[in-house]
C-alpha cells in the first residue's frame, strides 16, 4: 500500500488521543526565514506588522505516521484553547474510500489551511495535525498565519521507531490508515524542518509529551515574535 498523505475540524476534547507515539531531545530549532504559498515566494520580514502575545496562533504539528501528532496537536489545542483540525479526518470527509493520491492529497491540504484561516477569521487559535511532510506545505501553512494574522508555531514530533511499531500494532478505529510500512515509508521522504520550531519526543509517558508541549507554549508566548523575525 502507497500512502501519499493525508481532519473535521473541532476542539479536541481533554484524553481525546488518537496518534500516539523516531529520535531524542526537545527543544527549539532556528532555520529559514522564507515562506511560500500560493504559487509565490516572500520573505517572512515582507509582512507588515508585528503579531502580538494575544493573537491567535495556527499551530502545525508535523512528522510521519504514528509518532504521537494527534497526542500533540491535542495537547496544544487544550493548552490554547484551539480547534484542532486533521488531514486524516479531511481525507476521510472528502474521500470515504481514500486512494492516496497526489491530487487527492493536494484536495486535503487546500481544505485544512481553508479550515484553519476560517478559524482564525473567528479570532480562535487552530492546531493543523498532518504530516506535512514537504518543505512547501510547512512554508504554506507558516504564510497562512502570517498572512492573516496568526502566531505560527510548527511542532515536528518524533518518537523512537520501536515505540511507533507497537502503538500503530494495537490502534484501533482511528482515522488514519498508514500501518508501519507507511511510516518507513514516509520517514524517509520526509524533508528536513528548516524553519524555526519545536522538536516534541513522543517516546516517553503522554504527561511527558504534554509537559514537553506546554514548555513551547510557554516559550513562544514569552517571545512572541520568535517565528517572525
């Protein structure tokens, strides 16, 4: 099975867990500054104005199958009060029997920045959990904030590779499809983060995820300008 990518939006709900669980630490990770969406290419400094500690945030939470980006998204979502919105249950909505193809794909990640930017019209903060496995869907979502007003933060969780096997063995009646293979798989096309973010370690207890989260939060609030510059 080739899987190429792939949320009803809604706030999560405290325990709600549906991706649980390939590498260490966390921490902060500084890279480029350039943004792309839409076909056009712009400097992050381009924007005029400066995004404020109590603007809205459009979080995205990245990385392959299975290493915990649900468990993630949904602990930033209850830590800013935010709809998460994922590419699983988007894929699901807009195909009930998903094919996993490019265009397929490219029809889910259009519907989930539509869903995000419609959220934070609404002045709410929003958390996109998908793969986001290229360098120009995290550079699209990162503009999007921007562009409409948001803080971006971008979360790549990981999760050691023999955590990931037995957390994908047992799930059940989740949204997403991938299986182990479907994580080797897309782990190794999944390109570097060159942007500023976090790095979230999913190895370990949820309450260990949720604390290393919180630490971010925290962090990007105390500079909220740390994705801008």
């Amino acid at each position: 099975m080739t899987q190429r990518e792939g949320s009803r939006g809604g706030r999560i709900a405290e325990g709600d867990t549906a991706d649980s669980g390939a590498e260490g630490d966390s921490g902060t990770h500084t890279g480029s500054a350039t943004a792309e969406a839409d076909g056009g290419t712009r400097s992050a400094g381009s924007v005029t104005g400066v995004v404020g500690a109590e603007d809205p945030s459009l979080v995205v939470v990245c990385g392959p199958p299975g290493v915990g980006k649900t468990t993630v998204a949904g602990a930033a979502a209850r830590q800013l009060d935010a709809t998460v919105v994922r590419t699983d249950v988007v894929r699901k909505e807009l195909f009930p029997e998903p094919t996993y193809t490019d265009g397929e794909t490219a029809a889910v990640y259009e519907e989930l920045f539509d869903r995000g930017r419609e959220r934070v019209a609404a002045g709410e903060s929003v958390v996109l959990d998908g793969t986001f496995r290229t360098v120009a869907l995290r550079d699209r979502a990162v503009a999007a904030a921007r562009e409409c007003g948001a803080r971006p933060r971008v979360f790549r969780v990981v999760c050691a590779e023999a955590t990931v096997r037995e957390r994908l063995a047992s799930r059940e009646a989740d949204a997403s499809d991938a299986d182990f293979e479907i994580h080797r798989q897309i782990r190794r096309e999944f390109e570097p983060v060159d942007c500023d973010h976090h790095r979230i370690d999913n190895s370990g207890t949820t309450s260990e995820t949720r604390r290393q989260v919180g630490t971010a939060l925290d962090a990007v609030t105390a500079r909220p300008d740390r994705l801008d510059n």
